[in-house]
C-alpha cells in the first residue's frame, strides 16, 4: 500500500488513522503500565460488561432522553426567536443585550443556579441545558435570517404566496445550512453540559456514572462511557444528519 | 373604464449621506382593460420601481395606484430583471408553486413544450442557461393566467431568434385571453413589434414625456420593414424622445 493509494482513499485514511491511534495508545498504556491508563481491550471489556449487566445501555438512554428533550426545545424556541430577531430590527435592537448577558454565562452557572432555584428535579436539569444552548442558536438563525434573500420574498409577494407557502418553499431552505449548523455544534455542546448537570445533581445517566468512577480512581470505566457516547454521537451524524444534508442540498451544482 | 390608474407625485430613495434622491415625480398614466403598453427609457430611470409599485411590492410613495375594480384582487404576472426562481425547487415545481392552491396545472407542460424546456422540467434552475432560466420565469408569469402582466425587459440575452420566437408567443397568448401588459424595454424595435401603445419615460426624476399610439395592424407587426419606417417617423417627428433612446 502507497500513501498514494491512502491519500485517495478517504475511508481507508480514516481506517488507517483509527488503527493508528489504538496502536499508540496501547503502546504508551503498555509504557507506563498504570491503573490511570487501562489499554485499549481492557476498556472494550469494561464496555462489554457494563452493556451485558443493562447498566451502560440503561445510563445512555437516559442521557440521550435528557438530550432528545433539551435539544428540541432549544432548537425550536431558537429558530423562533432568532426569525423573529433576524425580520424585525426594533425587536433585535431591544433584546440584543440580553442576548449577550446569555451568551456570556459560564454553564456551570446557569446549572448551579437552576438547580437551587428548582431543586434538583428534572426539570431544572432539562432548563440548565436549554438555557446554555439557546443563545447559541439563537444567534445563529438570526445571521441566517439576516442574509434571506430580498428579490426571492418580493417573488413570492408577488405571486400571493401564502405565510406556509413562503416558509416551505422560500424561507426554510435559506435557513436550512444554518440550521443544520446550529444542530452539529448544538449536539457536540450539549451532550458535555448535560453531564455536568448529571453529575451535579441526577442520579442517573452517564454523568453520574462518570461521577461514580472518579470518585473510585476507575478510569476504564470512565473512558468506556465516554467512547460509547461518542460512538451514539457518530451514529446520530452518519445516520441521520448527512442523510439529511445530501437529500436537502441536492439542488447545488 | 381603464385597468389601471396610474398617479404618483412623488417617490423617493433615501441614498447616500441621507441624500433623498427623487426617483419619481408627477407621473400620470391610465391603462385601458386588455391594453398592451411598453414603457420606453433610459436604463436606471426607474421602471422597475415603477413595477415594484403596481405589483403592490412598495407603498412607500406619495399618490395612489387603483387598479381595476372588475376583480376584487386582481393576479399579477410579473417577469423580473432577472429570473427570480428558487434555486431548491425544480422548474416545473418553480412554476407549480406560483399557482394558486387547486389550480389546473396541465397548461405548464404545453408552455414548456413550445419554449423548448421539457428536457429540462425536473431539473434544478443552477444547472440552466440564464436564457432558459429567464424563459421558465416567464412560463411562471403566464401560467398565474393574469389579469395584469409586468415584464420588466424580459427578453434581454435571450438570443434574437428565441426572443422573436418568445415575443410571437407572447402575442398569440395575449390575443387567446386578453390581459393587461406592461411591457419595459429599451429597445424601440421591440416596441414597436408589441404594443398597442408606447410610453415615453426620462430619466431621474421619471416622468411621461410622450405617449404614442402604434397604427400598424397587428398582422404586420413580423414585418421588420414596416417596423423600422415606423422607428424612422417616430425619431423625425418626436424629437423629444431621442435622447431617452
């Protein structure tokens, strides 16, 4: 095999790279021979185990629920707010300091203070996330918003289209790349605050999984939870979002 | 009873250094039902916003626009500059979208059949030629059957036998279901090729400087000769409008 060959090829790249970084990583577990960094089959098996007795899978779901939960609320109350910021200027001007006061707040702190405004029930939990991530999406709709094309909305007067006509066929595939934007940075970002705010006050999910392990020094177990939610992660953008993309941007050159 | 009542006294941009230009400025025109008008003037004299107002796209303007009180909300027809589809929608689906909801669609597939685009119907506009794109837009506006048509030089970089063909065409609609046109150009040949009247237009403000009806039956109007000698008499005999040409 020439690295021709591998520069070609981008899946086998990727296939090569990903053997790579197992081999350098068992070497250097091999090298230092510690608890503090188990080898790449010792946290395989730490993964199968925990999948056999139902507690990783059971950790996850619940996890991913918290995420499924946050993530449509932040993501439909974003694209709303952020349309109605991004078409009305007075709107945008009025509430464009709030908006920086939200950008600005350090997650843990929302998460603290949720949690001693609420109590540390799920709702407060699903709040602090929502809260973290609205800002953001906000911000991002409103950009998408901004740059709509004028000759396109004056087409469309024109010929009478209705609110849902206009919003389906002219302003929604505007909107779309940043949408999709604000999904790939809005899951990367919430999954991690989701675990802050297990760890800080659930008792379930893979934070409070990851809570537990510190706390017994075990570090295969934290990095089998971790790489199996990166892997739920992968499958969600392989599975799902390129899907998406591809069907939605067919029309491009 | 006139179509349209045309009565603007003044519009105008704000520009540069909160400058306000005058865009428009005493501009009468009426338009009798089923009359077929091309506007004449300068490029950049404010055709297109005069479009805009009669297609209901801007109120920002002192006067009043009344058209015809026969249909309580008029349909419009309007060819823009430039095409104006979406790029994410295929071109029948561009022209489908333009139709009210329940509307026959069966007439688009003729019309794209006689503009030579049934290859081309479930493709995405990136992939056309701006002559097709342009030919699509105007199937677009036709297919609305509209009452009022505004075209806002619809033919240009269409190549001269496909904007003589599309012009024919034009015509031969026009005179199946009569609607009122308003046709802007600055070619005086094309003019004088389409409309039952041409009004002159100057440049900044915009105002009529002349109307002039066209006498040549609408038989010989493919007759470039009888065309041109019309041209001839119109720059001897109307010297005011020369310089808007």
């Amino acid at each position: 095999m020439t690295v021709r060959s591998l520069y070609d090829s981008p899946r086998l790249a990727s296939l090569v790279s990903s053997v790579l970084f197992l081999l350098v990583w068992q070497l250097l577990a091999s090298y230092l021979d510690s608890t503090t960094l188990p080898a790449p089959l010792a946290v395989a098996r730490v993964i199968w185990l925990e999948t056999v007795s139902g507690q990783l899978p059971y950790h996850l779901g619940v996890t991913l629920l918290r995420l499924a939960f946050s993530f449509s609320i932040a993501m439909l109350l974003g694209c709303a707010i952020g349309i109605a910021m991004g078409r009305n200027e007075k709107l945008n001007h009025f509430f464009d300091n709030w908006l920086v006061i939200f950008l600005n707040i350090p997650a843990l702190v929302t998460i603290i203070l949720c949690y001693v405004w609420f109590g540390l029930v799920e709702y407060a939990a699903i709040l602090a996330v929502v809260v973290n991530k609205l800002p953001n999406v906000i911000v991002t709709i409103r950009e998408g918003t901004r740059t709509l094309d004028r000759d396109l909305l004056e087409m469309a007067k024109s010929y009478h289209f209705s609110k849902r006509k206009t919003f389906l066929h002219v302003i929604w595939p505007q909107l779309y790349p940043f949408v999709m934007g604000a999904t790939r940075t809005g899951l990367a970002l919430i999954w991690k605050i989701i675990l802050v705010v297990e760890l800080l006050g659930r008792s379930d999910g893979v934070g409070y999984q990851l809570h537990l392990f510190f706390q017994l020094f075990d570090v295969a177990g934290i990095l089998a939870y971790s790489i199996a939610f990166v892997c739920v992660i992968q499958i969600i953008e392989f599975s799902i979002l390129k899907p998406l993309d591809k069907k939605a941007l067919r029309w491009r050159r | 009873m006139s179509a349209i009542q045309i009565n603007i006294a003044n519009k105008t941009f704000l520009g540069d250094g909160r400058v306000q230009n005058q865009t428009i400025a005493n501009l009468q025109l009426s338009l009798a039902e089923h009359e077929f008008i091309c506007l004449v003037g300068p490029s950049g004299c404010g055709k297109s916003t005069l479009l805009n107002i009669i297609a209901g796209l801007d109120d920002d303007f002192e006067g009043e626009v009344t058209l015809s009180q026969r249909h309580r909300k008029p349909s419009i027809g309007y060819v823009f500059q430039n095409p104006r589809l979406l790029p994410w929608r295929t071109v029948r689906e561009n022209i489908l979208l333009a139709l009210p909801d329940g509307y026959p669609s069966a007439p688009i597939d003729v019309m794209l059949e006689t503009l030579q685009l049934t290859d081309v119907k479930d493709d995405y506009p990136e992939r056309l030629s701006l002559g097709m794109s342009r030919r699509v837009a105007i199937i677009r506006a036709f297919a609305v059957n509209p009452d009022i048509l505004l075209m806002d030089e619809p033919f240009v970089s269409l190549d001269p036998p496909t904007a003589r063909q599309v012009r024919q065409w034009l015509i031969s609609l026009w005179q199946q279901r009569p609607h009122t046109v308003l046709f802007v150009t600055h070619d005086l040949r094309e003019a004088i090729a389409l409309a039952d009247r041409l009004i002159f237009l100057s440049k900044s403000p915009m105002t009529a400087v002349s109307e002039i009806k066209v006498p040549i039956p609408r038989s010989e109007r493919d007759d470039e000769k009888a065309i041109e000698a019309f041209r001839q008499s119109l720059l001897e005999n109307h010297p005011e409008i020369r310089s808007l040409l």
